[in-house]
C-alpha cells in the first residue's frame, strides 16, 4: 500500500508540473484535447493566471482525482479479470484434479485469493472515495474565493431612449393579392410610435427609391388627415414621368392624373406598440393575364417626445408581386391551384399544432375554418358556419356508460353522447414530401432489396480477357466484316433437368449432357439444335465448305484458334426414340436367344477360372456408354487426327493419383514369349474391368458393361433364365459361367495411378485371383510348379470360400446325376477388392493410389425348383407361349467391387488403456489425454481455434499472476 | 534509537456463555443460516442435481451396403423395386429390377468416421415406365464410444412423390439421432444391435414397410433423414435409367445421457472444500 500511494504521488507530480510548465509557456484557453470539460477547470484557469501556487495546487488536486478515478476503473478492471481467471481455474480443478488429494491445497489457494480480493476490494473504494470527497471540498473552497469571475457574455448596449423599428414583409416574392409588413421595433417600452404608411406600384428600383424621397415625413405629419387611400400631389407627380411599362398593362392603360391606386393599405394609421405592428396591403382589382408588379411601401413615424429614431423616421420597402390569370379570387378567399400545399406541423410532441385542425392549406384561407389565420375578419363573416370539431386528430370512442338520455330537450330513446376526456387522438409525425433528388436518392439507399432482374451476362462479358478455369468461350464468325462474338453454347439441363438451349461451356471443365426434344419438323432446319452450325465446327471443316459457321476464339488476342469437333450422325435413330417395350416384349425376343451356353474355342482357362481370349474374339457385351455411332457424313474425315482411333486424347483419371469418381485403369499384360519379360499392358476397353450395367429386362445377354470408377463400391447383377434341362449339365453351364464373369472382369493389371504409362510395368499392379484349380479339377487346369506366378498366387489364396466344401464339390461334380435339377458350387458372381491408400501429397493433395487387388468368385448351390404346378418366387413361364410347358427359374450373377482404404485411419501411439476391448474403452473413463486438453492441439481441433485457445491460456496465467502480485504488494 | 521486534506471539480470546443466552441463540441462527440459506437458494434456482448433461460427439455411421426401394410407375398402379435381400427378390418376381449401386463413403475431416454417404443408383427402366413416386429404405450401423458404447442399426426413410413422371431424385439430407430416453454414461448398449429388416425371413410381412417403420418407431433411439431436400428432376431420354442420388452427412450430433458419478462426486468434492474452507 505504501508503494502504491508513493507511485501514485511521483505520477501526480510529474505529470502536474509537466502540465503546469506547459501552461506557462503559452496560455491557450482549452490547454489539451484531452482535458475534461468539468467546471473546476474553470477555477483553474482562473487560479492559474492569477497565482502560479495555488495552480500548481489546485492542479495537483485535480489530477489526484482524475487518477484516483484511474486507479479505481483499474482496479474494478483487475478484479473481473482476476474472478474469471478464478473461476476457469476453478472449472480446470473440478475437471482436472477432483480425485487427488493434494489438489485440495489448490482450492485453498484460490480461495484464499479470492477471500483476500473480497476482503480488500471495499477498503480500497472505501479509501478512494474518502480521498476524493476531502478533495472536492477542499477545490470547492478554492473557488469560493474566485467568486469575483463573471463569465464573459454577449455585450448589449442598452440605452433607453433610442428605438430601432424595421419594415420587413411577411414574403418578398408575393404571389397573393393580399400580403403583409410587419413593423418590429427593438428598445421600443411603454411608450407608442404613431406611424403613417404609403404605398404605389412603380416600374423599377430606381422608381422606388424616387417614391421613398418623394415622401416628406416631416411633411406628411402635418398632413395626416389628408385621407386614407388617395397619395400626395407631390408624389403622383413623380410616378407620372416614368415610362410606361411593358409589365404592368393595367398601368399603362390607366391615365396616369387620375389613376387608381393598384395596392392599398388597409391601415395606413397605426399605432405601434412593444410588440409591433402590421399593415395589410391589398391589390384593388383582379389580373388577367401574368403581372409582375413591384410595390414600394413606406412608413412615417410621428415624433414622439422621449423616444429618438435611430438613423431616419422613414421605413422603407420594396415587394415583388407577381401574378397569374389562373388565381381564382372568390369574394374573400383565392386559391392559387399550383400552391396549395400541405400545411407542415413540425413534431406534435413539441409543438401545439392543433390549435386549428382545420387549416388545411398553407397561405390561404379554408371554408368554414373559423380558426384559419390566413382568413380575414370579413372572410370568417361570410362562412356559411365554423367547422366543429375536436382539437385532435381522431375521436376517442365514447364508452358505453357514457349514453345516456338525461337530456330533456332530446328525443328520449336517443343516445346522447359527451365527452369529457382529455384524450386528443393518435398523432403521427408529418412526413414531408420529397422534392429534390437527392433526397430521394438518399432515401432510396437505405433500402437495400427490391425486386430486380439484374443483367449478369452483360456484366460477365468482356471483349478481351485470358480464358481461365471455369470462364466462358467466345466463339465468331471469321469471314464477316462486322463479327459479333458469341458464347460457345450446348444444351445443357438446369434447375429441374429442364434444357437450356445456349447454356455456355465452361472452360477447362468436362461435362456430358443429354437433352429431351420432342420430334417436330423444326428440328431439321438450319438453326435447330440438331444443327452443326448452331454450335462450332472444326477449323478444316468450316474453312473450304462452311465459312460461316462459328469458330473459337482465343481468349486476349481474339484470334480464331484451331478447334477439332466431333459431330457423330446416326443412322439408326432407334436408340435416341422412346420405345414402347416392355418386358414381356423383351423377354419373348430374347430369352430363347439367351438359352446359348457356349464358349469360343480359343479362349483358354487357368488355374484361378479365368477365362482368356485373343484379342479377336468380338465382344458380345458391348458397353452402352461408350457406344457412340460413328462420325456424321459430312466430316469426311479431314478433321480426323492420324493417331488415335476415335480422334479422342486418351483420359486420365488424374495425375499422379487417382480421382475419385474417375474410372480406373486395367488391361491385360503383354508378355514376350521367351522372355517373359512384360512387354505392354492391353488396354483395350474387352481386356478392362467391368460391372454389369442392368438393363430394364435384368438379362444378362443384354446387360451392358460399366466401367468401374475409383473409390466408389459398386454392386450390379443381372439374372439368366435356366430351364431344367440346363441345370442337369451342370459341368458347361459352370464354364459357361466361368466364361461370363471372366469376360467382365478380365483384366490381370490393374494401373496404381490416374496416369499410367501402357509400357510402364512399374505402374501396373498384379490383381490377384484365387487358385480354383483343387476346387475344380475336371475345369480349371492344374498349375505348373515352375511358375512364379502361380506359386504367388498360392500363397494369396487365403479362400474364404468354405475349403470344407471343396472335396465334398469334387466329389458332387463327378457324381452329379445323383440329384436332377441341382448344381452345387456355381460361380455367382464375381468380387474386386482393390486396395488403396494416401501415398503422398501433391500441392496438399493427397495421392491415391492403388496398391492391391483381388478378384475373385462367390460359389452357390443352385437348385431347379420350378416343376410343374409349384409356383415359387424366381419362377416363370413364358406367357407369350401359352402351350410352352418349358417353365423358366431366375438365377442371379452377381458383380461386386470394393475400395478398402488402408491404413484405415492416422495411427495413434497406443497407450495402456487403448488394450482395452473398444466396447468396454469410452474416451471419458480414464483418459489422460484430457488432462493437457487445453495445452494439447485435439485432433478434429483446427489450428485457429487451437491458437485462440492457447492465447486465452496465457491471457488467464497472465492476468492470475498479476492479479497475485498486486494483491501480494497490497 | 532504533526499535526492533524481540518477540511476538498471538492473543488467544475466549468468549463464554450460557446455554440459554443471546449468543447462544445467535450462534445457532448462524448455523442454521449457513447450511439452510444456501439449501434454499440452490433448491429454488433451479432443482438441487443435475439430472441430465449434453454432449456432442461424432457418429460413427456405417452404410450396411442394404437397401430396398420401390419406384411407382404412372401406369396400372405398377411399380418396380428392389432390395439387397434374397428374400424379398424371390417375392417380387416379375417387378424386380436391377440397379446399379454406386457407394461411396468419405471421410473428410480425416479422424477415421465417415463424415457422409454419397449413394447412386441406376435403376433401368423401359421408355414407356413412367417414374412418379420414390420409396426407399437405406440400412446404417451406428455407434457411439465417448460416454457409453451404443452399437444399433438404423436406417434412413426417403419418400418422395411427384405428379411429373422424372428421371432422377436427388436427395440431400444429414442423419441424425431422435431419442426418447436417456442414454447410458457408461457400459455397453446393444438392445437394438439387431437388424431392422429380417432378412432371413421368406414371409412378405417381415417387408411390409408400415411393420418395419412401426417397429422402427417404437424403439427409444432410432436415426431420421433431417432436413431432406429433394429435387426431381424430369426429362428422361430414351434408354437412360432412372436415378436416385442420394447425399446423406453423418453430423456430429448431440445427446444426452444421465449424470456420471464422476462429476456428481466432483461437484460434492467442491462443496466439500468450499465449507471446509469456510470453518
């Protein structure tokens, strides 16, 4: 505490007299910005320029305070700091350390803390605020000496017998017939100025001010009785020599001797008061046509003993009037149609504006509105009645009680109402109308959505820009003289698989899209969507046949780059129309066909019953995707590249690792016949993996082949049709199957990456196949021992296919008579494994990579239990035979692929509690780990919010060792 | 001269009373305060125990690679469907059809849990079979390892129907828990570690849809496809199977479970050390 007020002391003095050398050096009235706008810096400044002690004094006393105050939002700041860091360490105990005995020397320890804050904080106030009122006294004393300072203030010279009266019209642009001037007298008291008014219309200000002198006051005070509305002799003189004026025809075609005063005072005599005075002037006669008149209006003040006129006794003014034809002027009121306007209230809350509700229009009298201050006397005298009403704008309704039917001089049965409440209505603010734009404009931005259609296409096209990810393609016209770039454009489905005809083709980004037309005439006219033109056409095509066709630009130079476009035509349209098959159609078609269970002649099986086939044996099971009919007549092949079959680059399904989602790279090894060395891998799309692809009718032979794609599991089957007497010959219909699933999956290569090289042997795994051959002795030959393949292969054949079953198999297969109807240990279906794992990054990315596979068969017992009369589920007998007593039993081929990611996760070091079988583990029972929960980065934690977490960390340890230290010095 | 500390040693003040003596009562009323006032307040701020807590953790959700789903065709009421169960293929002969199954589970934050479900299937249809109304049922394990070990199954209801005949439902959705009770703070649960559907069974009731969803309902924890948003899509050509893509997150989710021992002792432990302080 000592140390603490001997550090508080030092810092008021140092910065008191910083402050007081400052001040001395240069009296500047706010010294700092800083400086708090308090009343006792009024007493010092007035201390400090009188007595340079009692500055310093008082100075000193007034930064004690303002540091006192300092301290005490420190210390309140400390406190909460210290009570959170408490209670976090609280929570960390109750968490952490509830089972070890010596953590209760830790909650001492806090609360203790704790105890002595609490203990000691109010003392502190209590101090403070003792030192503070002591301070404030003593500075209240000081100022009670300095009680002689009067603050400075506006200095008004009053002197009592000098009046100051101006003439100021209540418009200078009139536009009424009538119009006022007020007289306002300043220093004008008790006493009255009796003053006299005239007024003419002349042409020009220099006519004005020949009126103003032609008006002798001295002179006119004597002749005061002269008459109201007639003007001096004197006067009328002067007007009589001016022109006459092309603006005003009603002078011109007055004489000027007897001419008719235009504007008059209604009280040219008046007596002018403390709180001055008005005239009313007013035109004799309507207009006709547009006027611009300027009225000179000017004002004599009688002398008056006591009171001296400032400057001149004569009052001088000058109004324009100008005037339309269109002013309707009725007996006592006139409408001017373009100046009507509402009449502009202010905030009710603050001002009274109901005194009159029915002064509707500003600057012009309203029927029958008694209170209406712009109604003359003799236009409230000609109102028909005065408009009754409440001074508020809505009535309050009367409540019930309140009818009553007291009142002798009304009909009895009828409802009298009163109403004594003070209740004026619902107000609410007038809101005025905009007339300029800005104000619209700034009204119109604070309303941020409105219903629009904002041009995006205009916004997104720029005539020269580098093509990049995802931005459009411009395409032209080469040979015209004025080209209009345009979108490159397929039809493309969007929002609900609706097509868009010119949807734009994004760059870099490769899509397919189909498109549903109905079959119409249009559809074969030059600008259908069937049109090549409609599109892009190759560079060697467009250039001698097409020169107007659309080509592509390049992006920053617009230049027209080299494109290559395949247009495939078709023949055969049946495909691209909807057919009206349905199953029974299908099945009648081809399940005889279907019937076939014969293999080709060359194609050899090994040890694992995989079938293998030169590459001349055609391919029943074409593949549907990548089927396309050939390419359209009119591309007579100029355009077709040298290199490739198709005339497309060969894909990848990501480099170096795969994509998921991409199709996957297999094929069959080329090998050297007396090296065996490995020349190539056979990609060809009969030697790749497949998984059926169903069709509608589920039959195999019109299955088509899907390739597989990384990653995903996929699993399809499709069915055959076997009639009993195909499942007595059990021994074929095997092969034949065999023969089925090894022309699906037929490949002994799989490629590791996205990109794999054909001659690249390293880039190629084996997939592995079990050894069937002890299964299936009279098939699947038995292997040569001198293989190294084979013997690998041995080694792999860990078979999950029962082995109990495998003598058992051998022997059924050889007495398989014994039981019509029923073949056991079928090939089903075939299933890949492939293994893949995260090899590597590549720019973050991770490389996935294939690094095993296995293929193998999935056997069942297949039994015929469709005979006659027993109708079980997979049974059928073809309707559209009726006299047929073939029956028919469904069988299913089944083909499986599965993506096992290995190592399965990140592996964790494993710690003792980790042995524990999962199911009796949780995370909560026993975990260390959650002791360091904060210090240690959890594994789902991002690094931000980890960093985040650290920071509180030391932010709490900071302020709890400070908070300690302090309380400690205290 | 200076002064110095020779020694110093504590004064030791006894107070004594009677029995029946002022102070006597106002030591009991201290008592009586201490104990009883903070009873009080605790009882009336909001009940004396916690009787339940929350926590969040992650799911692990495996697909089980089983499904049925059923489409409804425009036309006769007639419909075609299929399952991973041989049992159900048997019963529906003639409007089985087979589809090609895409699945593909991600696991994107890399903490070794499937993070979503991304499934594909292509159904193949015939040009005239028109596709109104989708009816599926996707089969899940679910498990839990943080406070108490829950082992079940679960599935996931997608029904959806439109007046347009379509060629693809797309679905998006995120699977989440609805229990009815508390789960455990510790131990195993494997009540309903059993498989939704009986796969084994030949009967037609074991598939009957409104038998699984009752007895699916009727279990204390089950999963429901939460917020799912579908969209149809129309336009299928000529040739080209109809198709469900269906996009399922696995979220972390929240569950209550009873209190653990562990943190009522803690919490007594606290109390424990604040009066012992206190005296």
């Amino acid at each position: 505490m000592i140390v603490f007020s001997i550090l508080s002391h030092y810092l008021s003095l140092t910065l008191s007299s910083l402050f007081y050398l400052s001040l001395s050096l240069k009296s500047i009235s706010p010294p700092f910005p800083w400086f708090p706008s308090h009343p006792l810096s009024h007493y010092l400044f007035f201390l400090c320029s009188d007595s340079i002690g009692l500055c310093y004094i008082s100075l000193l006393f007034f930064l004690k305070i303002y540091y006192s105050f300092f301290l005490l939002v420190l210390s309140i700041f400390l406190g909460i700091f210290f009570l959170l860091s408490l209670s976090l360490s609280l929570s960390l105990y109750i968490n952490l350390f509830f089972f070890s005995s010596g953590s209760l020397n830790f909650l001492t320890f806090s609360l203790s803390l704790s105890h002595n804050l609490f203990l000691h904080f109010p003392l502190w106030y209590l101090n403070l605020s003792l030192s503070l009122s002591r301070y404030t006294l003593l500075i209240k004393n000081l100022g009670g000496n300095a009680s002689a300072y009067s603050l400075p203030g506006n200095p008004g010279l009053f002197v009592p017998n000098v009046v100051n009266v101006s003439l100021i019209a209540s418009s200078l642009q009139v536009k009424s017939i009538t119009f006022e001037a007020f007289l306002i007298p300043r220093g004008l008291s008790g006493q009255d100025i009796h003053m006299q008014c005239f007024s003419d219309t002349v042409q020009n200000q220099q006519a004005a001010t020949a009126f103003f002198d032609s008006i002798n006051c001295l002179k006119k005070n004597t002749t005061t009785n002269l008459g109201n509305q007639t003007t001096p002799a004197n006067f009328s003189s002067t007007t009589q020599t001016t022109p006459a004026s092309s603006l005003s025809t009603t002078q011109t075609t007055t004489p000027a001797i007897s001419r008719p005063k235009l504007w008059l005072i209604n009280n040219p005599n008046l007596t002018l008061t403390a709180e001055g005075a008005s005239i009313q002037l007013r035109r004799q006669f309507d207009v006709k046509e547009p006027t611009l008149e300027l009225v000179a209006v000017t004002c004599c003040a009688s002398l008056t003993p006591g009171i001296q006129v400032l400057r001149k006794r004569k009052l001088t003014l000058s109004v324009i009037v100008s005037l339309g034809p269109f002013i309707y002027h009725n007996d006592s009121q006139f409408i001017s149609t373009d100046e009507i306007r509402p009449t502009l209230i202010g905030n009710p809350a603050k001002k009274n504006f109901a005194n009159c509700p029915c002064d509707m229009t500003w600057n012009s009298c309203d029927i029958n509105c008694c209170c209406d201050m712009d109604c003359s006397p003799s236009d409230v005298d000609i109102f028909s009645k005065c408009i009754p009403g409440y001074q508020g704008a809505q009535q309050l309704p009367p409540p019930p009680w309140m009818c009553d039917s007291t009142s002798p001089e009304q009909i009895p049965f009828m409802c009298v109402r009163t109403k004594d409440s003070a209740y004026l209505g619902l107000f609410r603010h007038d809101r005025s109308t905009i007339s300029n734009l800005i104000t619209f404009k700034t009204e119109l931005t604070q309303k941020r959505y409105s219903f629009s259609q904002a041009d995006s296409s205009n916004s997104g096209r720029t005539e020269n820009f580098n093509y990049k990810y995802g931005s459009q393609i411009q395409s032209s016209i080469p040979n015209i003289i004025y080209p209009v770039p345009r979108l490159l454009t397929l039809p493309q489905r969007t929002f609900s698989g609706q097509c868009a005809t010119t949807a734009p083709v994004p760059f870099l980004i490769n899509f397919n899209s189909d498109c549903i037309y109905q079959m119409t005439p249009d559809l074969c006219s030059d600008n259908s969507i069937l049109s090549a033109t409609s599109f892009a056409l190759s560079t060697a095509l467009r250039n001698p046949h097409c020169p107007h066709a659309y080509t592509i630009l390049n992006g920053l130079e617009q230049q027209f780059v080299k494109t290559e476009v395949f247009y495939h035509c078709t023949s055969n349209s049946k495909t691209y129309l909807k057919s009206l098959d349905t199953l029974s159609d299908v099945l009648s078609q081809s399940l005889e066909s279907s019937q076939n269970f014969t293999i080709p002649d060359v194609c050899i099986i090994d040890s694992s019953g995989l079938y293998h086939c030169p590459n001349n044996v055609e391919e029943s099971l074409s593949a549907m995707d990548e089927d396309l009919p050939p390419l359209c007549p009119w591309d007579d092949g100029y355009t077709r590249p040298s290199d490739g079959s198709d005339g497309l680059q060969k894909k990848i399904s990501g480099n170096p690792g795969y994509i998921i989602g991409d199709p996957i790279w297999s094929g069959t090894a080329v090998t050297n016949e007396t090296t065996e060395k490995q020349l190539y891998v056979n990609q060809h799309e009969s030697q790749q993996m497949h998984v059926w692809e169903p069709s509608p009718s589920g039959l195999c032979s019109l299955a088509g082949k899907k390739k597989i794609t990384f990653g995903e599991d996929l699993f399809s089957s499709c069915v055959i049709f076997l009639t009993q007497d195909s499942l007595n010959d059990c021994q074929n219909l095997r092969k034949w199957l065999f023969y089925q699933l090894s022309r699906l999956m037929p490949s002994d290569r799989i490629g590791r990456y996205g990109n794999n090289g054909a001659q690249r042997s390293s880039d190629w795994i084996k997939v592995l196949r079990e050894n069937i051959s002890d299964q299936f002795p009279d098939i699947v030959p038995v292997p040569e021992f001198n293989s190294t393949n084979m013997t690998m292969e041995n080694i792999s054949s860990t078979i999950d296919v029962s082995l109990p079953w495998t003598t058992e198999s051998t022997v059924a297969n050889n007495k398989r008579n014994f039981s019509q109807g029923t073949c056991i240990q079928m090939p089903t279906g075939v299933v890949l494994d492939i293994m893949y794992a995260n090899t590597g990054l590549v720019q973050g990315t991770p490389i996935k990579e294939i690094i095993g596979a296995k293929a193998s068969y999935v056997f069942d017992n297949w039994t015929f239990t469709c005979i006659q009369n027993v109708m079980v589920g997979s049974c059928m007998s073809p309707s559209w035979n009726i006299n047929s007593t073939e029956r028919y039993q469904l069988f299913t081929l089944t083909s499986v692929v599965h993506f096992i990611r290995v190592p399965g996760r990140r592996s964790k070091p494993v710690i003792r509690y980790n042995e524990l079988p999962v199911e009796n583990r949780h995370t909560f029972d026993f975990d260390f780990g959650d002791i360091f929960y904060l210090i240690f980065r959890q594994p789902e934690e991002d690094f931000e919010l980890y960093m985040n977490k650290i920071g509180v960390i030391l932010v709490i340890i900071f302020t709890a060792l400070l908070s300690g230290f302090i309380i400690l010095m205290l | 001269m200076a002064i110095y500390n020779v020694f110093s040693h504590p004064v030791l003040h006894q107070y004594k009373t009677h029995v029946f003596s002022k102070a006597t009562v106002i030591q009991v009323l201290t008592i009586l305060l201490t104990f009883i006032l903070p009873l009080i307040i605790v009882y009336r701020s909001d009940g004396l125990w916690i009787r339940e807590i929350r926590y969040r953790e992650q799911p692990k959700i495996t697909f089980k690679k089983e499904l049925i789903f059923l489409l409804h065709l425009s036309t006769n009421q007639s419909y075609v469907t299929y399952s991973t169960f041989q049992n159900y293929n048997n019963l529906q002969q003639q409007f089985l059809r087979i589809p090609l199954i895409k699945a593909f589970e991600e696991d994107i934050t890399g903490n070794g849990l499937s993070d979503g479900l991304q499934l594909n299937l292509e159904i193949p249809l015939f040009d005239s079979e028109q596709v109104v109304g989708v009816e599926m049922l996707l089969f899940f394990t679910y498990k839990l390892q943080k406070f108490s070990s829950l082992f079940m199954d679960c599935m996931a209801y997608i029904q959806h129907s439109f007046a347009v005949a379509g060629a693809k439902l797309q679905i998006f959705g995120n699977l989440q828990i609805r229990q009815k009770n508390l789960l455990l703070n510790k131990g195993t649960n494997r009540k309903y570690d059993v498989p939704i559907v009986d796969s084994s069974s030949i009967f037609s009731d074991a598939y009957d849809l409104s038998q699984i969803l009752e007895q699916y309902t009727q279990r204390n924890v089950t999963t429901e496809l939460v917020a799912p948003y579908y969209t149809w899509i129309v336009g299928r050509g000529a040739g080209r199977p109809f198709i469900i893509s269906a996009s399922i997150k696995y979220p972390e989710d929240e569950f209550v479970i009873s209190v653990p021992v562990k943190v009522g002792l803690g919490s007594i432990c606290v109390c424990l050390g604040a009066v012992h302080h206190h005296f």
